[in-house]
C-alpha cells in the first residue's frame, strides 16, 4: 500500500510517497525529474524495503517556499540535506 505525505522544511513543502515495509530506501530524481520517473521501480523495491521517493523543490507535487530559492543542483542537494 502506498501513503503520500508532506514535510514542511524553510525551503520547500516536500511532497514524498512511501510504500513497503523493511530497511528505508530513498529515491530521489536527478534533473527535473520527480518521484513518478521511479513509478515502475517501486513496487519490485517495496517487497524489500520501505521505498520512499521524494519530489524535489519545485518538481511534482513539492512547493518552493522560501521566494530566494536558487534551485540549482547544489541547492536542491543541501535542501534534502545531502
């Protein structure tokens, strides 16, 4: 079963979806992809793992908040917290 939430942080509103239960495994798209790009992987990882795939700032169903937000790759990295 699949669960989608949001977690608010001072950059963003993230939109994730969570779905399996086990050891957590994050997806997180390069480019200007978002969770959806990973749609087909999902369920194979979720017989494993807790799988949650994440839309990055200003991707998908995730807001930018902060108004100076430069969305580069850099910025997206330390928004996640990588």
């Amino acid at each position: 079963m699949m669960y989608e939430g949001f977690v608010d942080t001072e950059v963003a509103r993230f939109h994730y979806s969570r779905t399996g239960d086990g050891p957590p495994l994050l997806l997180i798209s390069g480019g200007c992809g978002w969770r959806f790009n990973f749609q087909a992987m999902i369920p194979v990882l979720a017989q494993r793992h807790a799988v949650y795939a994440l839309d990055p700032p200003g991707q998908g169903l995730t807001e930018i908040v902060e108004t100076t937000f430069p969305a580069g790759v850099d910025d997206i990295a330390r928004s996640i917290g990588i």
